[in-house]
C-alpha cells in the first residue's frame, strides 16, 4: 500500500486553500487560462519535488505567491511567441464559461496595462486575490505605506483614464 506521508498532505492542504486565488491570479498576470493552469502546475510540481522548502519558509502565501509570478515571467521568457486571446476570437476556441472568464482577464488587463507594473501588480493582488494590504507588502516584499500609495495612485490612473465624466470629453 502506498503510505501518504504526513508532510505531503500538509502541502496538499496548503495548496488546496491557496489554488483558486492563485489560478485567477496567474490569469490576470498571463491573460490566458490555459497558460495560468501550465504555469501553476509548474510551481506545485516544483513544491512537491522539495516538500521541506514550503515548512522551511517564514511566509509560505508569500513564496507561493512569489513563486507564481516568477514562473510567469520565466514561462513568457521560454515561449517565443507571446498571444493574448482577443476578446472577439474567445468565443470560437472557448466554452461559454471560460470565453466570459477570458473576455473579464481580457478587459482587466487592458485596463491596467495604462498604469506602471508596480502598480497593476498591487491592484490584482488586492482585488483578484483579495490580499490585504499587509499581505501584499510581504508577498512584494515593500512597505505597507508603498503598497497603499501604489493601490491609490493605480486607482485614480484608471478611474481618470476610463471613468471621465461625459462634459470632460473635447469634442
């Protein structure tokens, strides 16, 4: 009989509670769902070939969360040919739920690439994955107050740009 060991099902614990957040994570970071579902598995794959690493770390939300934005830049750096399903194309090579979910990560990240990276990233963190603020400053490893600063600035960047009243507009 093949014996679980404890450690393993901690991990598979761990990973149970975090994968959803961090699937809508890799998402909104890739803009594409199948990558986001390589890209995830890439990291647990990595995490169960050296279980100890996860009981060594302080933060284990912290690494993983590390963890899968880095696998993100090194995935788009080993694929030559980065793609974003357009909105219009989403319907025809994805099922109705994904296609709705594509055309959210589509929308939201044209939204936020108007805005410097520091600041889309802190945006996602805090109302994709909702990370609190404190959890954000240890997941980016920056202060509290910067992460803040960053929110609000990226906020009134977007609502500024997307949001303008209609007697603003020049005709």
């Amino acid at each position: 009989m093949n014996k679980i060991k404890p450690l393993e099902t901690d991990i598979a614990a761990f990973i149970r509670l975090e994968r959803n957040s961090l699937f809508r994570y890799a998402c909104y970071k890739t803009g594409n769902y199948e990558d986001a579902e390589d890209i995830l598995q890439n990291v647990f794959l990595k995490l169960y070939s050296d279980p100890q690493k996860l009981l060594s770390i302080d933060n284990p939300h912290k690494y993983l969360y590390r963890s899968v934005s880095n696998e993100c830049i090194s995935y788009y750096r080993k694929k030559q040919d980065i793609s974003f399903t357009e909105i219009e194309d989403a319907g025809n090579i994805c099922e109705e739920q994904e296609t709705d979910f594509m055309e959210e990560i589509a929308r939201i990240n044209r939204i936020l690439s108007i805005i410097p990276e520091d600041q889309a990233e802190v945006i996602r963190l805090r109302t994709i994955c909702e990370k609190s603020f404190t959890e954000i400053a240890e997941i980016l490893e920056v202060p509290v107050t910067t992460i803040k600063s960053r929110f609000k600035y990226g906020i009134d960047k977007v609502r500024s740009e997307f949001f303008k009243p209609e007697s603003n507009h020049k005709k």
